[in-house]
C-alpha cells in the first residue's frame, strides 16, 4: 500500500524547469563564458550533467541570486 501512495505522490510532482547554460547565463545577467569558467567549476550554482550537456533548474538559479544579494544599509 505505501508503495502505491509513493508511486502516485511521484506521478503527481511537476518537474523543476531546467535551462541550459546559455539561457541561465542570460537570467543572471553574466557572460556564458563566465558562467563556464569561473561560475560552474566552483559550485556556486548547483547543475545536472545530463550526458554532455549541463542544465540548471530555475530554482538553483534563483536560489544563487538571494545569496548574492547585498542588504542596503539605512
């Protein structure tokens, strides 16, 4: 039985929504170079590799844009 309800907590899950290098550089307003080579290999951004390709989900994305947000001071 719980098998069943996991299995149908799973179907109903909706995909994070993922973008390739050249899109997220774009989102976070930075070179895909940049992104390529100073961004990614730090793991400042968490990625998938999927075969030979990367992809980021728009969540991660947002996510690395908070943390980089700097309070204004009054």
């Amino acid at each position: 039985m719980k098998n069943i309800e996991k299995s149908i907590e799973i179907e109903n899950e909706i995909p994070p929504s993922l973008i390739d290098e050249r899109s997220a550089a774009l989102l976070l307003s930075v070179s895909y170079e940049k992104l390529r080579k100073k961004i990614r290999p730090q793991n400042k951004i968490a990625y998938l590799r999927l075969g030979k390709s990367i992809k980021y989900s728009l969540a991660d994305l947002k996510a690395y844009l908070a943390r980089c947000r700097v309070e204004a001071k009054d």
